[in-house]
C-alpha cells in the first residue's frame, strides 16, 4: 500500500514538473508608424511581450500605406556592431527607440531578391526608419543624427499594442491541481474498494 502511494505521488510530481515548463503560447500584435511625411507603415506579429520586448517573433505581415507587402517576411536584427543579422531575433519593442528590426520579404542579407521592406534602428549615432513597397513604387524615410540635427527629419510615431487580449487559459499549475485531486479521488476509491474487499 505504502508502494503504491510512493509511486503515485512520485507520478503526480513528475505531471506537475513537465506541466509547470509548458510555454506559453504566442500573442497577437499590431504595430503602426507614422512617417513624418504622412505616410504609414501598419501590420501584426506574433511573439510573447517581456518587458519592453516581443521575443519570438512570427508571422509578420507588413502594409505600407494599405497596401500589403507581399511574400512571407522575414524578421532580421540590427546589429550595431556589424549591421543586418538573420541569425539573431529581431528587435521590436513598445519603445520606437529601443526598435533595431527589418521586416523583409528575402532572408536578407543571405538573400538579395526582395522587393519589400520596412526598418526601424538605432545605433547610438543616428536613428532612422525605412519603408519600401513596389508594388506601389514609393516609399518613406525618416532619420535623426543627434550631432547634426541640421541634418534630421525627426522620427515618425511608432506603436505596438496586443491585438486582442487572449481569453483567460488555465495555467499549467491549474491543470496540475485537476490532476492532483483526481488522482486523490482515485486513490480513496481504491482504498475504500479495497478496506470493503
């Protein structure tokens, strides 16, 4: 009897430990620029919000002035010391400041074949962000040099708000606790059908 009670919390233990390291599922994100021009780059990600940062970025879709950046597109990092990796996450934040993305339609720069972009970066000489579409042929661009603001047009406005709040999920602890008691409810049962016996 004593085995058996052993092994099952030594079972629910092991349940609630690989419950526990569960993740978390992906959130959904739009984001918006407004270029000082008036033009404006809008879309959505999915990614989980740490912070002041989005982690995991996926499923990127781009519209610059309404009209859709097309092929899949690809989230690449800024990397001050050495420029685009797309080797590393992307960079996106709440702050516009803290943003050093490229959202691109090639897995730039291994790939040179795109036709779409959009950039925001900051490297600690200049700020600037970019927005390419060809399907309309136009673009926008704004930059900031804090030592030259002769030479600046001011940065745009940037947001980045959850899409829709995720209705409320059982955290794993909650189904771990489920478990618990019915395996508790299980083991009475057995004990009493066993007492009766």
């Amino acid at each position: 009897m004593v085995n058996i009670m052993k092994k099952t919390l030594l079972n629910i233990v092991m349940l609630l430990t690989s419950l526990a390291s569960l993740p978390a599922s992906a959130a959904l994100y739009n984001f918006s620029y407004t270029f000082t021009g008036g033009m404006s780059v809008t879309g959505s990600l999915t990614g989980n919000l740490v912070g002041d940062y989005v982690q995991n970025i996926g499923d990127v879709q781009v519209f610059f002035n309404g009209v859709q950046n097309t092929g899949t597109q690809y989230a690449v990092n800024y990397n001050p010391s050495f420029g685009w990796d797309n080797t590393a996450n992307a960079t996106v934040s709440t702050n516009a400041s803290l943003n050093n993305f490229l959202f691109i339609n090639s897995n730039y720069p291994s790939d040179l074949s795109y036709t779409n972009y959009f950039y925001m970066r900051n490297n600690g000489f200049y700020s600037d962000a970019y927005a390419w579409n060809s399907a309309t042929g136009s673009g926008g661009f704004d930059y900031v040099y804090p030592s030259n603001p002769n030479y600046s047009t001011g940065i745009g406005h940037w947001s980045l708000t959850e899409a829709t709040p995720v209705s409320a999920v059982p955290e794993p602890e909650t189904y771990a606790m489920l478990l618990v008691g019915l395996g508790l409810i299980g083991f009475s049962a057995r004990r009493r059908k066993d007492l009766d016996a």
